[in-house]
C-alpha cells in the first residue's frame, strides 16, 4: 500500500539566521523569549491534482533584546504527491496538516545544522501543530446567531 502523501523533495530557497550580538548567554532564559510566526500556503497544480506545494514562511526573533541567541528568517518548500486513491475532499486537510508537518520538521533540522556551526550554539525551533479541529456539517451551514443584549429595550414599530 502506498502511503497517501509522499514528499518528493524539500528545499530552502530562503535562509537568513543572524546571531544576536548582545546576547547573554548567562541569563537564564524567560517564559516566552521569542516571537514563532509560522504562515503556511499550500496549493495545487492544475495540470495534476495529485502534486502540491507547501510553501512555510519561518519567522523566529527574541521577544525582548539579547533574551534569544538568534534571529531566523526562514522560507522552506514541500512538494507532495498524493496517491489517488485520497478521496479529493480530504486532500486539501491532509497535505495542510501532515505536509505542514513534514516541512516543518525538516526546518527544524535545517536549523538545528546551522545554528549548531553559530557563535551560541544550536538552536531547536519549538515544536508547532497544524492540526486545526474540522467544522461540523451543521455548524457551517447554519448563519451565526446574534446574541440578545440583556436590558435593553426592544423597539416596536408604532
């Protein structure tokens, strides 16, 4: 049986990784020193319903200076083929959470390799879902309910 997503290749056409000059290595980390923005874009070829591209933009930048050893720009790419046998309702939910993912996965590697040749070592990016929870049938078709405002007057037409 064929797996029913296949990543043919990975590549990183963009790759910018800055080691933060005042950073204190010392310091113990806080809470949340960064700041992750992760913005996916995946898509279809028109000829081939069965090949997709994942695009991942990778940002990645202390929340406060020298509170994190680099700053991380970082665009990664995903092709995909899908076996046939995946029904077409389910290909767009099924490369945009495990293609993610498999993209995803590989930045973090690609990162841990270059920040680990950086002047403060290597850095793993954390971890990141993709998952986002289907709507029911019934709550998408039915329109948002408004809800009534406690003490205040209703007007009626005269």
């Amino acid at each position: 049986m064929n797996p029913p997503l296949q990543l043919e290749q990975c590549f990183f056409p963009e790759v910018t990784v800055k080691a933060v000059a005042g950073f204190q290595a010392d310091t113990p980390p806080e809470q949340d020193p960064v700041r992750l923005m992760v913005t996916p874009e995946v898509r279809h070829n028109r000829e081939d319903p069965l090949l997709w591209l994942v695009n991942l933009r990778v940002l990645l930048e202390p929340s406060e200076p020298g509170r994190f050893p680099y700053q991380i720009d970082l665009l990664a790419v995903g092709l995909f083929r899908l076996d046939p046998t995946v029904p077409e309702a389910q290909r767009q939910r099924l490369v945009t959470i495990n293609g993610c993912s498999m993209v995803y996965g590989a930045a973090r590697e690609f990162l841990l390799t270059v920040t680990g040749r950086g002047p403060w070592g290597a850095c793993q990016l954390p971890t990141h879902s993709f998952f986002t929870p289907p709507v029911p049938a019934a709550a998408a078709a039915e329109p948002a309910r408004q809800p009534r405002r406690r003490g205040t007057k209703r007007e009626t037409p005269s």
